[in-house]
C-alpha cells in the first residue's frame, strides 16, 4: 500500500484541498468533509481530549462485557507481536469511547489513548477507530491524514467490529509513530476485527441454542406434570371400580384402561425423569444398599414377561454381599431397564445372562443377550436422549428412547460408569455397570 502524502500541503492546505490520488484517499477525503461539517479543532492549541465520568466507563465496559470478552484476547496477542515496536492497541464502543488499551508507549494517557477517552470521529476528527466506525471498513490513517494537528505524528490502523445482527458496535485500533505504517498491520488489524465479529455472532448463536433447549427442557417437564394429574384420576378410580363386580365387557374395558393408563404414566415418568436429569435435578436417597436383593427385586416383575417369550433368563448372583452407598430406588429403576431392554429387543427362546461380581473396589453387574444386537453406527449414541436405532425408530419397537440415558444418569449420580457393547446386529448385546462398592464405615 504505497500512499504518497504531502505533509506540508496537507498540513496548510486543509481539507478542501486534499489531493486523491490512492484508493484510500476518498475515505480519508470523506472523513475529513465530515470532521470539518461537525467543526472539530485542528490545531494544537484547540484540540482538546474528552473523557467520559469514570462511572459512565464502568457502564460502557458492563454493557460491553462480551465485545470485551472477545476482543481482548485477540488485543493482547495483537501487542505482544508488536513488543519491538512502541504501540498502544485498544477497543472503544459504538461511540468511540475506548474501553481497553494495552501497549508499551508510554504517553498513552497524556494522548487520550487509554479508557475512557473519547475517539469518535465527530469529537476528535479524522482518526483511525473514529473513522473506521463512521465509514464502517478498515482504515488507515497514516501521520497527516489525521486532521487534527497533534495527531499527525501517529499512524492509527483501525478496523470496524459488528453485533450478530451486522451493525457496527466498535472498533479496533493500533496507533504507532507516523513512521511506522506497514500494510501488513492493517490487514492482520481488518482480521482480527473480522474474527471478533464471528466470535460474536457465535456467542450470540449459542446463546440462543441454549434458550431455545431450555425452553424445551421446561415444556417437556411442565407437559409431562399437566399429563400426570389426571392419569393418576384414571387409575385410581380404575382401582376403585375393580373392586366393584362389572360385567365382562367392563371387565375387559377396564383392563385395556389400566393396562394403556400404566404404559402412559411409565413414559411420562420417564419425561419427568429426563427434564430433572436435564435440570441436573435427579436427587439421590443414599443408603446401603445390598446389591442382590435390588437385583432380585427389579427382575421379579420381568419374569413373566420373559417366560412369555420362552426366554432363558439366567442369573450369576454370587457375589452376595456387595453393598453400595445409593438409592435402592433408582438402581432398581436402572437395572429394571436394562433387563427389559433385554427381554424386549432378544426374541422368543433367546437368552438373557445377569451376572454380578466384585472386581476390587466396584461390583460389576452385566446384562448380555442374544437379541438384535446394535449396529456400530449406533452405538455411540445410545445413552443419548431421544435416540433409538433406525429399525426401533421405525416402530419395530415401542418406547422414546429415554430408558438408557437415565439409566446413564442414575449411574453417574452413583459414582460409576455403564458402557454398551455388541458385536453388530444380530449378534446380541452386553450392558455393563460399575458401581463403587460401600467403603468398610
Ligand atoms: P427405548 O425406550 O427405545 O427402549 P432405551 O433408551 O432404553 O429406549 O434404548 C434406546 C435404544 O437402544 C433402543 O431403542 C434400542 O434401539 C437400543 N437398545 C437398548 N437396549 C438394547 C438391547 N439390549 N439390544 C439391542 N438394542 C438395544
């Protein structure tokens, strides 16, 4: 970037007379109409620096905390390239007040190049963040271009920074001697600006992601109680009518009800269960739990089911005195859930292994099958929320989706670890749980 200026023209001449002749000339022309139209000082003796009230800058830097945030890593880098060189590198809001500086020139405050001073070009005249903002691009506003005398000593690079919604919302801007203009600081200047205005529109975008899952997460857990209240109307007077004597039309009318009405209040406490592991609210009862007994007890409502399908449902339960410190609740809740996933995705006449063991300071609980197994792509994926494989997905199977992530949950608040494995479809599928056991106290 060869730009040719005359000093001592310029410097007499004023601005009428300012000779074009480069392609940054126009802006700098520009600028200058405009300094000159709001009446900024140019000479020594006029030019005065502005400073907003120290609480006026603390506001600016709180409503600014995220340009801030942004910016000053990039500022920072930005100076330290230049430590051989004496520079001041700073950021001022949408109306020019500076809001950080960093540098090793040490007049800084004396030339207004520190917080709080105001550098807008209306106010100070043509000057490198000024007039970035004014004519919102890049700008480099080598020694005399400034129209303001005292300025003409310093070369200022600057370069617009953007809101997410594409206004301009400040500026970056490094100011050296006059002769230490170099082109290839206005283009690093122009990309550091450019990447602050992804950065931001970024955060802005994240932001926004996660209010959109928020909003979510608090429909999910308001919908599943407003569906609560009255199932629990439903069943408790289909609990009633029970024990009335009904005809057996009624009879099979109320065991459709009860049986639908439980299946609807099992996913919707499983809804309510996800929005509290979303919330982070799934709480714990802990006590000594002995882990037999909660084994025992979460398969005896699944034998039925599984003798139904003619399955072998075989159990390895020798390590008989393996205690854990947790909620006997919600560990029956999880191993319930992988043993009628088991049941539920093996078909008729497999067989389904439930063994428990001690390996040193955990009890390690496994549930295999010979079902149809998971395929590689999915894998990773099925302690996720909402995800079944395709086939399940398709209606091959009921459910939402939601047992194997709360099953995750549950372990996790237990201190332990649960992994999935299978050697493809077809070829079954093992769950294993590790669970801290109870120390000796
Ligand atoms: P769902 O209510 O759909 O069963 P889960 O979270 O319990 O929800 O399981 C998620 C998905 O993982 C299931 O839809 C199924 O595709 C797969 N899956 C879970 N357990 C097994 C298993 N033992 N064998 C094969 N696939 C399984």
């Amino acid at each position: 970037m060869a730009i040719k200026h005359t000093t001592g023209t310029l410097h007499e001449s004023g601005a009428a007379e300012l000779d074009i002749t480069t392609p940054l000339r126009p802006l700098i022309a520009e600028s200058w109409r405009r300094s000159q139209a709001a009446g900024v000082p140019t000479t020594a003796e006029q030019v005065t620096f502005h400073r907003v009230a120290d609480d006026d800058l603390q506001q600016r830097q709180e409503a600014n905390a995220n340009l801030m945030q942004v910016a000053i890593p990039h500022l920072k880098w930005f100076s330290a390239w230049l430590a051989n060189t004496s520079h001041i590198v700073y950021l001022v809001d949408g109306d020019g007040v500076i809001l950080f500086s960093i540098g090793n020139y040490d007049n800084a405050d004396a030339f207004g190049l520190t917080p709080g001073y105001v550098w807008s070009e209306r106010v100070m005249g043509t000057n490198g963040a000024g007039t970035a903002i004014a004519a919102d691009r890049p700008v480099a506003v080598m020694g005399p271009e400034h129209i303001s005398e005292p300025f003409q000593g310093f070369t200022c690079m600057a370069a617009p920074v953007h809101d997410p919604a594409g206004h301009v919302c400040g500026a970056i801007d490094v100011s050296t001697s006059a002769e230490d203009a170099n082109a290839e600081r206005l283009a690093v200047m122009a990309h550091i600006a450019f990447v602050i205005d992804n950065e931001l529109a970024h955060r802005r975008a994240e932001v926004m992601a996660t209010q959109r899952i928020q909003a979510k997460d608090r429909l999910l857990a308001e919908v599943s109680h407003e569906l609560r209240t009255p199932l629990t109307a439903i069943l408790g007077w289909a609990r009633l009518l029970r024990k009335t004597s009904l005809d057996d039309t009624s009879t099979r009318g109320l065991d459709v009800i009860e049986r639908n009405a439980f299946k609807q209040a099992q996913v919707i406490e499983d809804l309510l269960d996800v929005s509290r592991c979303l919330a982070g609210e799934l709480r714990l009862q802990c006590a000594p739990v002995a882990l037999v007994s909660v084994i025992k007890n979460s398969i005896d409502s699944l034998q039925q089911t599984s003798q139904a399908k003619r399955q072998t449902l075989n159990l390895e339960l020798d390590a008989k005195d393996l205690v854990v410190l947790g909620d006997a609740r919600r560990l029956e809740q999880a191993i319930s859930n992988l043993v009628s996933n088991a049941i539920k995705y093996t078909p008729e006449s497999g067989r389904i292994d439930v063994r428990l063991e001690r390996v040193d300071s955990q009890a390690l609980l496994t549930v295999s099958d010979t079902g149809i197994g998971i395929n590689s792509e999915f894998l990773p994926h099925i302690f996720d929320y909402f995800r079944r494989a395709n086939g399940a997905s398709t209606g091959r199977q009921d459910g939402l989706g939601l047992g194997l992530s709360i099953v995750r949950e549950i372990v996790k608040l237990h201190g332990g670890a649960i992994d999935a494995h299978s050697e493809g479809e077809g070829r079954g599928a093992t769950f294993r749980v590790l669970l801290p056991l109870a120390g000796r106290d």
